[in-house]
C-alpha cells in the first residue's frame, strides 16, 4: 500500500499564512486529514494525478482547523464517502459533517476502516491546557504495522503504543506530525527510546514534528529515517 503526502506545513512562515497542517493518501480511496488551507489542498491533488471520486473514506485525526479544512471540498455531493471522527470532536463539527449527508463514524476504539487499515479509535491528549481527542491509522504490513499520525498530541508514542497493544503488531514505521516542536530534548529523546523500545525500525516525521527532533529522529534513525516532502509517496 502507498501512502502519499498531498499537503504539509512545517515552518514558521508556513503556520504564519495558514499553509499548516498535513494530509496524506492511503492507498487511493482513504485519506488521513485535509490541510489546513483548502486551495493548496485541492492544487496538490490536481497536481500529484489524485482521482477524488475514488476516496470512500476520510479519517479526521482531530478537529483543529489545520487538519480539516478542505474537508467540505471533498464531501460536497459525495454521500456515498464516510467520515471517521472521535466522539469527543466538538458537537458543532459532527453537525456540520452530518449535513453532507455523510456517514459519520464515531471511533470510540479500535475500528476497521477496510481490510488491514484501522483507526485507533481516539485517544485522549492535551493542547492548550485543554483535553484533546486524536486518533491515527494503523496499516498492517508484511513489515508489522504502520501508523500514520496527523498530530499526535496525545504523544507519538501513546498513539503507536495504543496501535500495538490493540493489533497485537510491532510497529515498523511511524510517519506524520509527532507533535514536538516545542519539547525539550530530553522528551525527544525519551519519545524516541520508547518508539524503539517497541521495535520501530523507520521513521518519516513532518508537519509539527520540530526542526529540533526531525534531527535527532534521523540521527537515531540513521537509514531508517525517512525524509517527506510534498508529492512523496512511501511503499508499506
């Protein structure tokens, strides 16, 4: 299966403009979070071949406006798409997906989305002091697993920690936003240590990942690291 980064913002000048967020394709119909800018969103689709009449599903890993704005885009005469959202998403965001006329899954656990790709159902962290539901797919590979996070505020390694437990497969990659740009190193490290700890061979981190820990996960890494830019597509 192939996972393709459609849209991701990185850097200051990024978040400053709106151009935020992160996207990914899996496979040709599921897609992990819409961007936080709508235009870059769908230019990136038409750039990069993206058929959106073949997505089926959407997984929305949470509901801050970077990951979900090109959402109504992609749901706009589409009622035969479904939409994969935490039960703990505020009540006026699963209102706004209902009117589409979507199927809206609430992923209170482990759900399948289609054979070998699950959500982790959501998974409680923290942003702003305030309680934050996430969830991420977990993709089984000949490999073990691959978890593919959009933010990861409940923790990188919480969220893979949770895959493992509920499939029951070592991880072998984890890619998307780890959500450390402002952790210190020794957090960094200790993510790390424990990612490895549950046998994480490769890592290919992005979006609010840190310019500081994207260092320190390729110097860990080594081969195993995995550089993404926008259009570029990972074999799993």
């Amino acid at each position: 299966m192939r996972i393709t980064t459609i849209a991701t913002g990185s850097r200051a000048w990024e978040r400053l403009i709106h151009r935020w967020g992160v996207s990914f394709l899996i496979g040709e119909d599921i897609l992990l979070d819409t961007f936080g800018d709508p235009d870059v969103f769908l230019r990136n689709m038409r750039a990069f071949g993206i058929d959106a009449r073949l997505i089926k599903h959407v997984i929305i890993s949470h509901d801050h406006w970077d990951h979900i704005a090109g959402l109504w885009y992609i749901l706009h005469n589409r009622t035969d798409i479904a939409v994969y959202v935490c039960p703990g998403f505020k009540a006026e965001t699963k209102e706004r997906i209902r009117s589409y006329g979507v199927r809206v899954i609430e992923a209170a656990g482990l759900t399948c989305v289609k054979d070998g790709v699950y959500s982790t159902g959501e998974i409680c962290g923290e942003y702003a002091g305030a309680v934050l539901y996430e969830q991420a797919l977990a993709i089984k590979t000949e490999n073990g697993m691959t978890v593919v996070c959009g933010c990861a505020h409940p923790g990188v390694a919480k969220m893979v920690k949770s895959a493992h437990k509920n499939l029951g497969l070592t991880p072998y990659l984890a890619t998307g936003g780890f959500h450390l740009k402002n952790a210190p190193e020794g957090e960094i490290r200790d993510t790390i240590l424990l990612l490895k700890g549950m046998g994480l061979k490769k890592a290919a981190p992005t979006h609010c990942t840190g310019c500081l820990a994207t260092r320190m996960f390729r110097k860990s890494f080594k081969d195993g690291f995995i550089a993404i830019k926008e259009g570029d597509s990972i074999e799993v």
